[in-house]
C-alpha cells in the first residue's frame, strides 16, 4: 500500500472592512463564523485572520463570505493574501 501524499496547505490572510454598517461588529462575526465553519486552521488577530487549509477550502470559504454578506445587502471590502509557500508545511 502506497501513502497518499498530502496535499501542499494554502495561507491566506483576509481583513473584511465593512463600508457604512450601523453594525459592523455583527457583520465582522458574521465573516468570523463563515471562515470557523470551515475545515481549516484560522488565528484572529486584531486587524486580520490567518486561515490555512487547502486552496479548495479557502477559495470556497471566500466565496461564501462574499455571497453571503452581498445577499445580507453589507457593503465592504475585503483584503486578501494567498501564499503556496509561506507557512504551508503540512
């Protein structure tokens, strides 16, 4: 039997500002508990979050943050830094 390799982790560091909420705590929790949903290490910092999984996961895991906050009518921006190599010995 052969051991299947691991596939290479994703870091990635995303800041979502919210534009114009009456109440941008709630809409920064929002996001915090789309990204802890997912199956991937996450590390909340005071003005980012440091997500590493598979580049399958975090790319989903943006997209439903985006969707989601769009159709709740939030207006934001969102930073986001990806590394195949920073950090990503699995």
């Amino acid at each position: 039997m052969h051991p299947v390799p691991k596939a290479p982790l994703t870091s990635c560091e995303i800041t979502y500002f919210p534009i114009d909420a009456k109440n941008y705590l709630e809409d920064i929790d929002k996001v915090l508990e789309i990204i802890k949903s997912y199956p991937v290490t996450v590390e909340i910092g005071i003005l980012s979050t440091t997500i590493q999984g598979s580049s399958k996961e975090i790319f989903g895991l943006l997209q439903e943050i985006y969707h989601t906050m769009d159709e709740e009518n939030c207006n934001f921006t969102i930073s986001v830094m990806l590394s195949n190599i920073c950090g990503c010995d699995p």
